[in-house]
C-alpha cells in the first residue's frame, strides 16, 4: 500500500474506534410483518440498537493508529 492511502485509511479506521467508544449503540431500522390485503402491501418498520462492546471499539481505534503510524513511518 503507498504511504498516503495508509495514512488515510488508518484515519478512518481510528476515527470509527472513538465513534464507537463515544457512541455505544448504533440504531437501524428493521422491517418486520408483512400483512397483503388485495393489492396493498403493508410493513411495520421497528427501530432497533446495536450495542458495540468498548472493547471492540478500543481494539479498532489501536488497529487504526498502529496503521497511521506505519503509514507515517514508511519510505
């Protein structure tokens, strides 16, 4: 990999480790029952978390800064 592409990505990848850190849970919506009556359709949309474990966060953040250093430290 050249030495910018590392940098960047390591932002990215440390960046997302403290959004994990800071933000416990990540919400996303789930479609559940479908009900068809004729021609209608109808869906009931349920929001849902995500819980992500401060220790899988932690783990992404040191991945990302070990690449930032590489990428820095390379010639």
């Amino acid at each position: 990999m050249k030495r910018s592409t590392l940098l960047i990505v390591g932002i990215v990848v440390a960046l997302l480790g403290v959004a994990g850190l800071v933000f416990e849970q990540i919400p996303y919506d789930r479609d559940t029952a479908s009900v068809e009556i004729g021609s209608m359709e109808m869906t009931a949309g349920v929001q849902e978390e995500a819980d992500v474990p401060p220790l899988v966060a932690g783990a992404v953040l040191v991945v990302g800064l070990g690449m930032i250093g590489v990428g820095a430290t390379r010639s």
